[in-house]
C-alpha cells in the first residue's frame, strides 16, 4: 500500500539516499546541501511550513516533492509564496500516484502564490491544468551574447548551443529561412571577428563607477531595489536576508559570483549583477550567465562597468561565453546595440495565485526573474 505524508526530521537522510535514484549526478551529500539551503538556512522557513511530502511503500521512499517558502510582496503586503521542487516518482508508482504529490502541494493554506519550473512540456500539460500561468523572465527581454574566449568558444558544445538559440529560432519559417540564415551568418561572423572589445566597454563608464566581487547584502541592496519594486503589483521580496541566501546560501552550487558597482566620488551603491558558471559538461564548454540584476536608472556606464568586470571575471574561469539580458523597456537600446548577436530570452515561470481572482490577472503587473525560486536554487 501507498501512503502519502508529510517530510518530517527523521525523513533528511532517507531521502537524501533516494534521490540519486531519480536525479542524475546527485549525490546523498547534495541533497543535504540542499535540504540545509531550502529549509534550515531559509529566512521565509518556519516549523509549520511544510519540507514537502514522501509516498511510502512498505517503509521505502517511492515519491517525493519538496516545498520552499519564498517571501513575496502582493499589491505591497508582505506574503509567502511556496516554490516547489524536484518532484519525484519511482518509474515503479508513477501513474495516478504521482499527482498525489502535486495535489497534496496544492492544497497548502496561508500560501499566496504557487511557483513552478520545468522545461519538460508533459508536466506543463499539468500545472496549466491546475491553474498555473506562464511569466516570461526578466519580462520583455532579449538576451545577448558576448564572446570571453574564442578559441574555447568554437568547441562543439558551444557552437551546438549558438546553432539552437540563434539559427534555429521559431521566428524562421520555410519562405525566410535562406535569407534570413544567411543574414544571421553575416551578423555572427562580423561579432565573433570584431565584437566591441573589453576596453571600450570599459571606457564607457567614464571612470565614474568601480566594480567588484560582492560577499554579503546589506541593506543599500534593498534600498537600490526599492524604486523599482514599487512599480510592480507582485515582486519576489528583495529584503538582506533574502538576497543572502539566494544569493550565497542556495546559490552555492552553481558557482554564482555577485558584482557590485558603486559610484568613485562617495561610495554608494549604484547597481549590481548575479552570475553563474553554466558548465555543459566536465571537460570545457559553458557560459556566464546573467540571473539577477539591478541597475540604478537603467544607466549605461554602470552596466559598462558591471559588464566590462564580468568578461574579466569570465576570463579568469576560463568560461567562453557572457550571457546578458535587460530587464526594462527603459533600457538604453544604443548601448545594448553594441551586442549584435541576440535572440529572445525565452525564460517562463509557472504561477498559480490563491488569493487574486482569475480575472485581475491579465492586467497585473508582476516582475519575474530567473534568479526566482525554484529556478533560481534548481536550474
């Protein structure tokens, strides 16, 4: 017999052996690492809010889906949010025993919004089953591409995934697809020989700002973020806290490395970025990829700062590719001109809110961002 319950305290061990099973390259201590940074290490955790549940058979762990509380912000008002991760079902159960998961995650209360992730198009068949809607993430982007090394950049797996994004997106039907490569091949060609070097990226800040590694959040992090939240009806809460353990408590796993920009005449911060090391596989291959941002007025010498400090950080990790993204229509379209090879970023997040009617949803005004759980601690 099959039961479902809730993950207690007894539970961390057992699962953290299980989930190798179902997840390739874990490893027991990864699971507890995680476990550490969902739950122990997480600001928004507290003793009534469930880990997540577990199917048991016969004492054996069989299915599992975690559960992590987010601090969000609604129309101003502080909430919590439940992202959900790393569902699991032995090949053994799966069928009408594994949405019991989905439905027991479902069936929190006190919980405001629901967040899903998944690339995996039957699963997305089911959450828009449930009600969730897709965000795209950063909202009415494009992402842009800067080549760190091009000698690592023309290894197979770079080019495999410049192929994908670039020459095969689904904006090329059969009457333009000739034209329409040919054009991309000219654009990519021109970039990969005489992309805007780093010195002139450099010298776009003027000197004005100076960029560096960032090991903790203080407040100035909330406040830069402040301005810009307030124009947002639903946005994941950017308090300290909450930023230090997305950003190096959960974010420890993927390499993140956060840069900070603050301004030469008085020292304030003025913008800051969130980058992690993609690696495609053990030996070569990956990108720098943009998560998080914040930039005070969208001004083009702090991103020139913040860039030109992240191709160095880039070179020293020996990672082929920068991957960057703009967050705001405000953006300033002469300065991200500069990078000629771009497509759109194609990032979605799944959400079900409980407590705003369906019919106000088309017209709210929501930030999504990859760094947003569960993505953010489960890419």
């Amino acid at each position: 017999m099959i039961t479902l319950r809730a993950v207690e305290s007894k539970d961390i061990v057992p699962l953290a052996e299980t989930l190798p099973n179902g997840f390739q390259n874990t490893t027991k201590e990864t699971w507890l690492q995680r476990f550490e940074s969902w739950w122990t290490l997480n600001p928004a955790f507290t003793s009534e809010f469930p880990r997540g549940w577990i199917l048991e058979e016969d004492a054996k762990i069989v299915g599992f889906i975690g559960n992590i509380p987010v601090k969000f912000f609604i129309h101003g008002e502080m909430k919590i949010a439940a992202a959900s991760t790393s569902w699991y079902v032995d090949p053994s159960v799966r069928g009408i025993t594994s949405i019991r998961l989905f439905k027991e995650y479902l069936n929190q209360s006190n919980v405001a919004l629901f967040l899903f992730n998944t690339e995996k198009t039957n699963l997305l068949k089911v959450v828009v089953k449930y009600g969730f809607k897709e965000y795209s993430c950063p909202s009415q982007s494009s992402e842009y591409l800067y080549i760190i090394n091009r000698i690592q950049f023309i290894r197979r797996k770079n080019l495999r995934f410049i192929f994908t994004k670039y020459f095969l997106r689904r904006d090329i039907n059969n009457s333009n697809a000739f034209p329409e490569i040919l054009k991309k091949m000219g654009t990519f060609t021109y970039s990969y020989l005489f992309q805007m070097p780093l010195k002139e990226i450099r010298d776009l800040s003027k000197g004005m700002y100076t960029s560096s590694l960032c090991t903790y959040c203080d407040d100035s992090f909330t406040r830069l973020w402040d301005p810009h939240l307030k124009s947002f009806d639903v946005a994941m809460s950017r308090d300290k806290n909450t930023l230090n353990w997305l950003y190096f408590i959960a974010g420890r796993r993927y390499n993140r490395r956060v840069i900070q920009c603050h301004r030469s005449s008085d020292n304030s911060l003025v913008g800051y970025m969130v980058f992690d090391f993609l690696p495609w596989n053990a030996s070569g291959g990956g990108a720098m990829q943009l998560m998080d941002m914040c930039i005070m007025n969208n001004d083009q010498q702090i991103f020139a700062s913040l860039i030109s400090f992240a191709i160095e950080i880039g070179k020293q990790n020996k990672a082929p590719l920068l991957l960057l993204w703009t967050n705001s229509l405000d953006a300033d379209l002469s300065f991200w001109k500069k990078f000629m090879i771009k497509w759109p970023a194609g990032y979605f997040s799944y959400i079900r809110f409980s407590e705003i009617p369906d019919k106000n949803l088309d017209t709210l005004n929501l930030y999504s961002c990859i760094i947003n759980p569960p993505q953010g601690i489960d890419h």
